[in-house]
C-alpha cells in the first residue's frame, strides 16, 4: 500500500514541474493586463538583419529573372 502512496507523491511533483512554466505564462498574462511580454512592437513593424538579407536576395533572383 506505501508503494502506491509514494507512486501517487512521485506523479503529482511530477505533474506540478511539467505544468509550472504553464502557470507562470498564465500568471503573466493575467497581471500585465493581455500583455504576456509587456510592451512589444507589432509582427512586420521592425527591421532586421535577416529580413534585409531575405528581401536582397528575393529582388536578385527578380532581375535575373527579368533579365533573361
């Protein structure tokens, strides 16, 4: 019977580590007010490196295309 008990202990620790990282988004969440990360600049508004990198090669391979 303690063998069962202490499978039962194992499985709810268990449990809690897997759903901690859950409950702390939530917990954000919940306190910044529909902001999980606080202020963050909308999808497509920032400029980087890679971007750049994607849209130079993109317009390169459109003129070679265009040239031939």
């Amino acid at each position: 019977m303690s063998e069962v008990i202490t499978l039962a202990v194992f499985m709810v620790l268990i449990a809690c580590f897997a759903f901690t990282p859950l409950g702390y988004f939530i917990y954000m969440y919940t306190m910044k007010n529909g902001e999980p990360f606080g202020d963050i600049e909308p999808h497509g508004d920032s400029e980087s490196a890679v971007l750049k990198m994607a849209e130079n090669a993109i317009n390169t391979i459109k003129g070679l295309i265009a040239k031939k």
